[in-house]
C-alpha cells in the first residue's frame, strides 16, 4: 500500500516510523514523483514546437513576431553552443494550446529573417538507459 499527500493531511499513526499500526509499510510521497513530471513535461511538449535552420541574427523579438499570428506565446528557447555560447539556429516556442501549435506549424517553409525555416512537432525526449553498464562494474585504470 502506498500513500500519497501532504504529511499534515495523513494520520499520525501512518508517518510513525514509516508503519501502519496493523505493520504494513506506508511510503510517504512530499515531493512530486517522477510520472507527475513527465506528466507536466509531456503536456508543454504538446504545445511546443520545434524550429531550425533559423539565421544567427535572429532575436527573440523577430521569432515572436513572425509567429504571433498563431496565438500567444508562453516561451521561446533558443539554443546555443555551450562552449562557444554562440547561436546554433534551433529555437523551442511553446503556446498556450495544441491548437496555436498546430497554427504554428503552418509556418514550415516560410521564411524568416532571410532562411527558409523548418517548423516541426517536439518531441518529449525519454530518458535512456546505458545497457552496455546494465549490471556491469566498471573500473578505471
């Protein structure tokens, strides 16, 4: 059995010691599991679009602008080199809704700040496992 919840909201008799009185184990949740932010993540991807191939001089204000016939916007991302700090030509937009997303990808090869910009669906990146250490100790030499 496993309960979920503010520890004010729990009974006493359940936190003592991590028991029941009755000795089944009570695992208490304070922090908001793992699924929960998928969950959240999962729902801004599903809003978010993804958009390459932009030119280096291209500020937020100009991808806001380009895009702002699809709706509101919640956020811009634009990625850069992390060792040179300098702007690789990828951006995330995140809307309010699916719909102004779906908007937004109307906008695949239209032009922005002089390139030809490609405008797709995010996706929600999945954490991996490395299966070649699956089990495996490793060493250093």
């Amino acid at each position: 059995m496993e309960i979920s919840g503010d520890l004010n909201s729990i009974p006493i008799s359940l936190v003592d010691n991590g028991a029941h009185s009755s000795g089944v184990k009570v695992k208490v949740l304070t922090k908001p599991d793992k699924i929960t932010k998928m969950a959240v993540q999962r729902d801004a991807d599903s809003k978010s679009i993804f958009v390459r191939n932009i030119h280096s001089d291209t500020t937020p204000e100009i991808i806001e602008e380009h895009f702002k016939e699809c709706g509101s916007i919640k956020r811009i991302t634009i990625l850069c080199n992390k060792s040179t700090n300098k702007f690789n030509g990828y951006a995330y937009i995140e809307f309010d809704s699916r719909e102004k997303r779906e908007q937004a990808l109307l906008l695949d090869n239209t032009e922005l700040n002089g390139c030809k910009i490609s405008v797709l669906r995010k996706r929600t990146n999945r954490p991996t496992s490395n299966i070649y250490d699956k089990g495996r100790k490793t060493s250093s030499i």
